[in-house]
C-alpha cells in the first residue's frame, strides 16, 4: 500500500512559492549581485546539509584524493556548494536580461562547428555536465542560429517543474520530458534543433558502465542513441567561469557517430568518449561539478552478489 502523504501538496506548494519569491529576488537585482547572493545560500546550505556535505566531501576524496585542486576536500566542497548557488540564482535571474547583454558576458571558445551546424540546419546534440552554469550554456550554444531543446526529466514538485521550465522557455529554450519526450527529441533533431543532454549523474539499471575517474560509473546512452538516430553530431561542451559574472563556454568534444559500426558498440565508445571529455573537464575545475550527488551508486552487474538458493540458506 502506497504510503499517505496528507501534507505533500501542501508542502509543495510552499516550495514552488518560495522558488518564485527567490527568482522575484534574483531579477530584480544586478546580475553579479544575484550570484553572490547564489553563493552565500550555496555557503549556507553547506553548512546545513550534513549528509550532501559528506557525500561531496567522500565523492571529492575518492575521484582526486585528499588536495583536490589543490585544497583540502572539505573547502573544495564548500566551493562546489557555493558554486552551485550562483549558477542557480544566476539562472532565475535570466529573464531580467536582454539576450545581448548576456551575452556580452560569454566568451565562446571552439564554437565553429556549432555554428556551422546552425547555418545548414543541421541538428546536433549537445551534451554537458552539471558544470558550472550549465543552463546558461544550453540556453546560448545554439548562438541564436538554430533552436535548443532540453531533453529534461520530470521534478518531483510539479509547481517548481513549472516555473523552472518558464524560466527556460521565456529565455528561448523548449523543455522536452524525458521519458516519452524521445520521439519528439529525435523529430527535433532531424528538423534542425541543437538537444541539450546532462548525461553525468547515476542512471541506474538502464545506463551502461563507462570508466569515470578510474570506476566504473552507470551512465545515460540517451545522447549517443539519439545521434546514431539521426546521425548527428555531438558537440560536448562546458561553462565555466572567468570572472565575477563573467563565463568562457569550451567545446571539448566533437565526436560523429559511425553508421557502419556496430550499434552498441558505438553507443559504448560514443558514451566513453563524452564522459572523459566532462571528467578532464572537472579536474581542471573541480569546485564546478555537483559532488553531492552519489555518482557511483550502481555497481555494475557483475558486482553485484548472486542470491543465495533458498535450499542452502540456513
């Protein structure tokens, strides 16, 4: 029997208002004001959030040892919150800003093939990690030359699943549900959109194992899959920051599926290659990554012991 929750609504409710008194906060302030009022909730939430703090703390340890960055894991960590606060204030703040403006804020570094693709309408997927600011780059790598789709998964909270997507479609960008949503990702694609892709945290039973800082990490195939498709680009790029307010977006990949190969074959190498882009990525900037997420949850299937028979049990 499911289990009752008589306050839920009521609880959702008050988060979604809160998430739309915030970003009422985020927009009416300067823009590097917003983000430094991201990084004193990220500070915050630091300190409050004990268990995410020692999963970062753990993750961090585990993938660069105990000087990440050249900082100890606990002061990384602390950064990887406080990073994360910004871009999220930076992101409710955007519908404040001219497109222009922002921008101007933006150096683009190896986004030729980008717009090469947006000039013959020409779809491609775009992949990037829970980086930086993230949504920054999916809103403004399709350049205003071709059109950007999320391909994103549902929230919990239907009311900040809501406003989180206005956010997004009144700065340009259509959300598309995960799940479902493939089909129209794929027509999307083959009419020319740039399908923005966060294939970075733990996908459970239905992702592959690909190496992800020296283990096996269970992985989304949806991006590779999609490409093989409609035989698309990826282009796997970054945000990361420059300066207060300030961003440089890097292309570190371009990969192009090989129609001939082997499907799943291909999936497995175009997966591989994605995730050790993002991974050399973090360890230049490894307070940009969203440590407190438990990556590495799934063992692969030949970890996992076999259940014992009931005839030998005891």
């Amino acid at each position: 029997m499911a289990k009752r929750r008589p306050f839920r609504r009521f609880r959702q409710r008050l988060e979604a208002g809160a998430l739309r008194a915030l970003g009422a906060v985020a927009r009416a302030l300067p823009f590097e004001r917003a983000s430094d009022l991201g990084a004193g909730i990220g500070a915050a939430a630091f300190r409050v959030l004990g268990r995410r703090r020692r999963i970062a703390i753990e993750n961090l340890t585990m993938a660069l040892g105990p000087t990440p960055g050249g900082l100890d894991a606990e002061t990384a960590a602390r950064r990887a919150f406080e990073q994360l606060g910004r871009s999220f204030l930076e992101f409710l703040a955007i519908p404040a800003h001219r497109r222009e403006d922002l921008l101007a804020r933006i150096e683009f570094v190896g986004f030729e093939p980008f717009q090469e693709w947006g000039r013959d309408g020409r779809g491609a997927v775009t992949v990037t990690g829970h980086f930086g600011n993230w949504e920054l780059l999916g809103m403004f790598g399709g350049m205003g030359l071709a059109p950007v789709k999320y391909l994103l998964p549902r929230q919990t909270n239907p009311g900040s699943d809501d406003y989180l997507n206005e956010v997004r479609r009144r700065a340009g960008v259509e959300p598309i549900v995960i799940g479902y949503g493939m089909r129209a990702a794929l027509r999307a694609l083959r009419g020319g959109a740039f399908i923005g892709m966060l294939p970075d945290q733990d996908a459970r039973r239905a992702g592959i194992h690909v190496p992800f800082f020296g283990r096996p990490a269970s992985t989304h195939t949806g991006p590779a899959r999609l490409a093989i498709a409609a035989n698309a680009p990826i282009g796997v790029a970054v945000m990361e920051r420059s300066g207060r307010g300030r961003f440089r977006a890097r292309v570190l990949r371009v990969l192009h599926p090989n129609p001939e190969a082997d499907e799943a074959a291909e999936v497995r190498r175009l997966t591989e290659e994605m995730t050790k882009a993002l991974e050399e990525a973090i360890r230049g900037r490894p307070d940009h990554w969203y440590w407190l997420h438990r990556r590495w949850k799934t063992p692969p299937r030949e970890a996992i012991p076999a259940p014992i028979p009931a005839a030998v049990r005891t």
